[in-house]
C-alpha cells in the first residue's frame, strides 16, 4: 500500500483517486471544494483540509490542478509541498498546463532533491472512472519507471514523451489537433444536411472512407449515428468547450514562444472563443456543431 496525497478533485480527479483506493492505496483528498472531499470519501479516501495534512508522511503526491498558477502556489509557495514533503516523495503533476511552467516546477523540484514528472491526461471524465485514461509523461526515465506502476492503475495508456514539460508539449499538440479535427468533422457534417444527405447516411459513408477520424467515429458531433455520443444527450460534457478552448489557448501561447505557425490552431482556439462568447462553452465540445449549423 502506497500513501498518496491527491491534492485536486475536479472532475477527473475523482475518478482517479478512486481507482488509486480500489487497488488498495491510501488516499488522502485535498480540495477547496467541500462537495468534492465529500464525494472523495465516499469513495473510499480520507479527507483532509490543508496540504500539510495531505502530504506529511505521503509517498506520492498527485495534483491536478486548473492552471499553471496553481501548480506554482500548491508546490512553491510557502507551506506548499516542496516546504512539506519528506526527501523520497515522488510528485506527479496531470494538471494541463503550460510548458514553461511545468518545466519550471519540476526543475525547482529537483534542484531541491525531488523525483517529479508532468503527466497530463487525456480521456475525458468517462475514462477517469474506468481508469481508462492516456498519460502523457515528461522527466526523466527513471522517474517514470517510478510512477508507472500508479499510472497503470488510472491509465489504460502511458507513454514517456521525454524530458520535462513534454507530457504537455504532447498534451496540447494533441488537442490541437482534435480541436481541429471536430471542427472540421462539424462543417462535413453541416455540408452533406445542407445539400440533401442525412447525418446517419454520410457518417456510414465517411466513417469507412478517407474522411473517417476519432471525432467522426467515436464521438460523432452530429446527432443520431452515435448514440452514445453527446450530440444525442443535448451535448452534455463529456469535455467542456471551456476546456478545449484552454488547451487551444495553450496551444497558441506555446506555438507563439516557439514560432510555430499553427494557422488552423488559431482558426480553432478562434472559434471556440466565440462559444465562449456566446456563454456556450458548458457545452461538450462537439457543441461547437450548433455554432457551424447556426443553432447556437
């Protein structure tokens, strides 16, 4: 048995944390949200209100954090994890966040004598409950080895991306992508209904022609052909168009510092921007289909 501070209980991180006790771990769940440690004791961790009580005596820290602010401020400031933490700890980090701080944290991490690996996830909410989930892994290779055997227990997928802050290079090229991707799925879609042919009739098409793409067949945004997807649950979440749009807007200030055109990531973080805008961006992010088709 492991004692693991899991400090971020979002959505995600719930499930994590309670494949982590189902193997057997000793969990304690720390969250600003009181619902959150409710829900994470119910599952089987112990709730705890301050980092000092989550990671005296951890082996593991895991965070998973909104934003790169607050990775700095869990683990850097003061009466943060690297003040508390015991020499031998291993930090895990899956929040999505930015590359320069991911690489910032880790490298005060170990300038202080601290395994540590920036691991971001993909998988959304349903894969996190079925520890089904794709790590992306960024430090060094021993570290990795290190946290593997936790990883495999919420992951279906792991995968050492290299050195630190790759494991959100990965994560935020990858999502780039997708964005893309949907987006694009969206506007054939939008297309084949405007010019006479169903939704049901182009996917069966398209989905075994060179058009076929995960948004298309495992997540189809246009209502009918995929009733598991959320274009037939009112594009309930799912992935949030808020969270894509942060990934986007990651995407970009990466490919900005590195002078890497990316003009459909900017196309994409744009039109995101306007769900947003509109107050949309609760939607899953198949939603941006009602902003294709006008329905918005």
């Amino acid at each position: 048995m492991t004692k693991i501070a899991f400090i971020g209980l979002g959505n995600m991180g719930i499930g994590m944390a309670t494949n982590l006790v189902k193997a057997g771990h000793e969990v304690r769940a720390l969250d600003i949200s009181e619902d959150a440690i409710t829900r994470a004791v119910k599952a089987g961790c112990i709730g705890v209100g301050t980092t000092k009580e989550a990671v005296e005596g951890a082996e593991v820290v895991v965070t998973m954090l909104p934003a790169g602010k607050h990775v700095r401020m869990v683990y850097g400031d003061e009466g943060g994890v690297f003040e508390i933490a015991e020499q031998g700890t291993l930090f895990i980090d899956c929040s999505t966040i930015d590359v320069a701080t991911a690489r910032a944290v880790i490298s005060t991490a170990e300038h202080k004598g601290f395994a540590m690996i920036d691991a971001p996830v993909s998988g959304g909410v349903g894969g996190a409950a079925a520890g089904t989930l794709t790590f992306m892994c960024g430090g060094t290779v021993d570290t990795f080895k290190q946290a593997k055997p936790l990883l495999d227990i919420m992951g279906k997928n792991v995968f050492h991306a290299g050195d630190a802050g790759n494991g959100q290079v990965a994560k935020i090229a990858n999502n780039m992508l997708l964005g893309i991707h949907m987006i694009g799925t969206c506007e054939a879609f939008n297309l084949a209904e405007k010019l006479g042919l169903d939704a049901q009739t182009f996917y069966d098409i398209s989905s075994t022609a060179s058009g076929q793409n995960w948004s298309m067949t495992s997540y189809c945004p246009a209502p009918g052909p995929l009733p598991s997807a959320p274009s037939n649950n009112d594009y309930k979440p799912g992935f949030a168009a808020a969270m894509m749009l942060k990934d986007l807007r990651l995407a970009q200030e990466a490919a900005t510092t590195a002078r890497a055109a990316t003009p459909l990531g900017t196309q994409a973080e744009a039109l995101y921007s306007l769900m947003e805008a509109s107050g949309k961006d609760g939607l899953d992010f198949s939603g941006i289909m009602k902003l294709i088709n006008g329905t918005l």
